[in-house]
C-alpha cells in the first residue's frame, strides 16, 4: 500500500491543467459498446477507475488502440457475452462503480446485460433501483442474484420506447437508460432526468453516431430509437472535481495558480460558491488565476447576515464531490460555515482527522458540520492518516500541503483512482511531496 510524505506549509506557484473529467469519461467508454465501429475518444484520464474500465471493456472483446496523448480508439465489433457469465468478471465488475453502465448499452445491442454488485467509495448507500427500473420500463425483465449480489436485465425481443419519470436525478441511471433507449423501438421520454455536463456530453456523442436526443440539457430528455449507431470521435471536457480542488488548493496554501483550459461554461455554480469563502478568482479567457491570499479569504454571510450555508444539489446546483474540498478550504477562513451534505450519508466522517490537524469542526450529525474558521491565526499541525475515498483523500492531501511539518497519507490508492499523476503535477508547482 503506497503513502504520501507532505511537507506543507510551502507556497506554490505556477500552471496547471485539469485531466479530463473521470465521471464524463465512465460514462463515454461504455456508450463504445453500442456499436460495431471505431469509436476514438480523447483527453481520457490516465486514473486507476478509468483504467480498470478500460482493461473490463478488453476482456469483453473490445478491441482497444491507444494513439498517444490521451486518445484511445475503440471498436466492439465482436464483444464476447460469455465473459459476462465468468468468475473474473463478477470480480473485475465488483471493483468498480462505474461498471453499472456497461449494462444499458449491452442490453440495447445484444438483448442482456449482467452485473456483480459495483464497488467504489464508501461514502454511503448508492441505490441501483433507478437504473433497473428504467430498464423494466423499458421492457427488460430484471433478476437479482442474493447469494452472489449479481443483477441481470434480459430482453430478447429487444426494447420498446416508454415514457418515465426517474424516482432520482441519479447521473449514472439517467446515463445508463439513455444508452438503452437509443436502439429501441419507438420513443422514450425521460423525465426527473439529471442535466450534469457529463450527461450532455454523452448525448451530444451519441447524437453524433447517429441517436435521436432532444432536450439535452434539460431534465426531460426525448428518445427516438434508432436501429443502429456507427463511430464517432469525441473529446472529454475537463475535470470540474479537480478544477475545484486546484482552486481549494490555491487558497489554503496562500499560493498564486492558474488553472488552465476549465471550460468556464461547464462549470456552473462552482466558481460562485468559491468566492462566497471569499476565494478570489479572475476569468483569464478560458483559464482561472487564483492570486496568493497573504491576508487570507473572509466567508460572506447571508444577504440577513446568518451563517452561510453550502449545500450540495443535483446540477445545475453545487456537486457533492466538491463539499469536501470547501469543507477544508473553510478551516482557514475568516468565519464560519455551515457545511450540509445531502446526498451521501457518510461522506462527512472524515472530518476527524482534520480536527486532530487542529480544525475547528462541529460535527452535527452525518450530514451538517458546522466549520469555524482559523483565520490562518493557527496553523494545521501534520499528521498522519489514512484516505477513506477519493474526495476525501484529496481533502487531506490538500490540508496537509498547508499544514505545518510533515504528514502522512496512507491508502493513496484512492486518490489516485480519481486524480492524474497528482504527486508529478504537485511537485511542479512547487509542492514538497513523495510517493513511497
């Protein structure tokens, strides 16, 4: 098991470019599935969740080029379906979340899909019901496997156009009845559907290989079933997570940053919500500069004055993979805030190991903590700790760059699931930290 070795307290200067966005690029690898052409996809990131869904679609019998910077052609021109009934793929799909999606596009083009309960985060309960549901709706009947946790959707008769109203706005469902519909008979309305980006870049691909969307952007998406796909070539936006994390990072460490090419237009909220923590951030064209806050960042109160309150929403509100990063950035402000977690139920528990740093942090219950902030007029003290996901792991590694003396991560594998070479990117920046 690898660890980080963070000297903090160290200011940082220079340039960084986010990866391409992991929660886009899961989505975008198995919609390769629903054709039998060459699919190429670029700016993919090179992170363990990706990879490990790449190295799933090979043994599926996709046929998997990699052209240099980022760009990987696909073409699933003789998908093996036998494998989905192997040992190795109850495993191989178990440890990974993003593996659910697989399921709509093989159930569309071959009438079946399997899948072993999916891994990933422990960040609480993470509900398949709306993924299935959209599948039965659509006329697939659904089996579930107790003893082995294995889920199956059949339809050999193929799909059939419904109209449906989503229970939850859950990306990864509406992504995954999204690639069902478009080969099925007739026309599909999705309603309650979620809007992220990521969802409109997977509809705006499929667009291209010929699929039949409208509404995209919206959360009432129409479907008209085509009968086939061909290929396409599609490039993923940049990591809005990460983009997020580099501007946390900025302000915590007192360091001057630029981030480039965010694709500001995809980025909603975010910037906003930064600068409620009273986080300066400059539109450079498409780039974001963060100057070095030597005198620190005051949190804004509410228009009455009461203490401001973040909260995360399905988009176009603020992401929950974000609430982590703000949580820490607000143990140095000036103020205090109230942090309200909804959409996950454990994702806040990591919040002792910032108060054995020195946080000042009330945590309320497992979805609000109430963060008071230093000021910078005490310093977070190193420590060693563990990463619980990746979210929070990128938390830690972010108060430990700013802390005082040297800390130690351990369980980096969970950061880098979601975050590119981060060590190699830090340090050239300025940052002092290894990977042992």
């Amino acid at each position: 098991m690898g660890i980080f070795k963070i000297e903090g307290g160290i200011q940082l200067k220079g340039e960084i470019t986010p990866q391409g966005a992991k929660n886009e690029a899961l989505q975008i690898l198995c919609a390769v599935l629903l054709t039998p052409e060459k699919v190429t996809i670029n700016n993919i990131p090179d992170i363990i969740d990706i990879n490990k869904l790449i190295t799933l679609l090979g043994n599926l019998g996709v046929k998997i080029q990699k052209n240099g910077n980022s760009s990987i052609t696909f073409q699933a021109d003789e998908v093996n379906m036998g494998y989905l009934e192997t040992e190795a793929f109850k495993k191989e799909g178990g440890s990974l979340r993003g593996s659910i999606m697989i399921v709509g596009p093989l159930l569309a083009r071959f009438g079946k899909g399997y899948i072993p309960k999916p891994g990933g985060d422990k960040i609480g309960r993470r509900r398949l019901d709306t993924h299935f549901e959209g599948f039965i709706n659509l006329g697939a009947k659904f089996r579930y496997n107790r003893e082995d946790h294995f889920y199956g959707v059949e339809a050999p008769e193929g799909l059939t156009g419904a109209n449906m109203l989503l229970d939850e706005a859950s990306v990864t469902g509406t992504a995954n009845i999204v690639m069902a519909a478009v080969l099925a008979k007739g026309t599909t309305t999705v309603y309650n559907a979620a809007c992220e980006p990521y969802l409109q870049q997977l509809c705006k691909m499929l667009n291209s290989m010929g699929a039949k969307i409208s509404g995209v952007g919206s959360n009432l998406l129409t479907i008209e079933g085509v009968e086939a796909l061909g290929g396409c070539e599609h490039r993923i936006l940049p990591d809005m997570i990460e983009i997020g994390s580099w501007i946390g990072l900025a302000a915590m460490t007192k360091s001057e940053i630029t981030i480039k090419n965010v694709s500001w237009e995809n980025l909603g909220v975010i910037p906003n919500v930064f600068r409620k923590l009273g986080i300066t951030l400059e539109k450079k064209g498409d780039d974001i500069f963060i100057p070095a806050h030597v005198n620190g960042y005051e949190v804004k109160t509410d228009i009455d004055g009461s203490i401001l309150t973040i909260a995360d929403a399905p988009w176009p509100g603020f992401t929950p993979d974000l609430l982590s990063i703000v949580l820490v950035v607000a143990t140095q402000a000036k103020g205090d805030v109230l942090i309200h977690q909804k959409m996950f139920e454990s994702r806040l528990f990591f919040v002792d190991k910032l108060i054995d740093m020195g946080a000042k942090i009330i945590l309320c219950d497992p979805h609000r903590a109430v963060v008071i902030g230093h000021d910078f007029k005490s310093q977070l003290k190193a420590t060693t700790m563990s990463s619980p996901d990746i979210r929070a792991g990128i938390s830690l590694l972010i108060a430990a760059l700013s802390a005082k003396g040297t800390s130690t991560i351990q369980n980096i594998e969970q950061i880098d699931r979601g975050y590119e070479r981060i060590d190699e990117r830090l340090r050239a920046i300025g940052a002092n930290i290894v990977r042992a």
